[in-house]
C-alpha cells in the first residue's frame, strides 16, 4: 500500500469528505495519541511529520517525528515495546491522529511506565499543588535501552 495525502479542500471535504488530507502545522508537525486498542489506556503523545504519518499507515506499526533529535523513529525500535497499529483515526479538522495500538511489551512511557501519563496533579497540603505518581513502574528502562531514547 501506498499512502498520498489529498489536497486540503472545503471545509465540508475536510470535516465530513472520505480523503485522507492531514493539516501539518507551520514546522510540518501533527500531533498524535496512541491509545490502547483494548482498554482506551492513553499511552502516549508525540507528533508526527508525513514521512511517519505515511510510515504508520504502510507498516501497521507506529512511527513519530522526534522534535529533540530531528529524526523519525520507530516505537520499539529500541526497547521491543513495539505499537502494532490497529486503527488510524483522525479528528474532524485532520489536525489531529489518534493511534489505537495493541501495545507490545509492559509499557509505553521510556522512563518505565504503561503509560507516559503516570502523574496526577494533587494538592501539596500547603495550598499548591504537585505531580503524584499514579502507580508503580511497569517495567526498568535501564534493562531494557541500549541508548537513552
């Protein structure tokens, strides 16, 4: 399968239409969710550009655009925490993707949990709030990245 993005036309085509015409921000980004395909978990968000997008829909794995390092990466490429792509969705505007994955190994998050949002915002007790850990790590990215991601 190849993948080609139309071109964007009217509003009705873009919001309601059947091609496939995604909205790249001015840097060539778009935004995208990978959800569990099972239980609806949200396990991540991380932007793609077209060459990822392309790469997610051809391969059924998923594929981003690292803004730090300027390069695509394959999910799992690293650590085997492979996301095999069940469906590809995308918001009304198409300027946003939702990924629903089954996701291969204990978790999604590089720093060791299911899902890369683990932490709540509580009150501190002082009248503030922090960050609170919502659970235990699923897995030890020590053991399992070569390289940090």
């Amino acid at each position: 399968m190849t993948v080609e993005f139309a071109a964007r036309g009217s509003h009705a085509e873009i919001e309601e239409g059947t091609a496939l015409a995604p909205k790249f921000d001015a840097d060539g980004l778009i935004p995208a969710i990978a959800s569990d395909a099972g239980d609806g978990t949200v396990l991540m968000m991380a932007w793609m550009n077209a060459e990822a997008l392309k790469a997610t829909i051809e391969t059924g794995e998923a594929h981003y655009w690292s803004r730090s390092r300027r390069e695509m990466w394959r999910k799992g490429g690293t650590s085997g925490h492979v996301q095999k792509v069940r469906e590809v969705r995308l918001d009304c505007d198409q300027d946003a993707v939702l990924l629903l994955v089954e996701q291969e190994g204990p978790g999604a998050c590089h720093v060791g949990y299911r899902s890369c949002f683990f932490r709540r915002v509580a009150p501190d007790g002082a009248g503030g709030v922090r960050l609170e850990t919502t659970g235990p790590k699923a897995y030890d990215p020590k053991a399992v990245y070569k390289t940090k991601p």
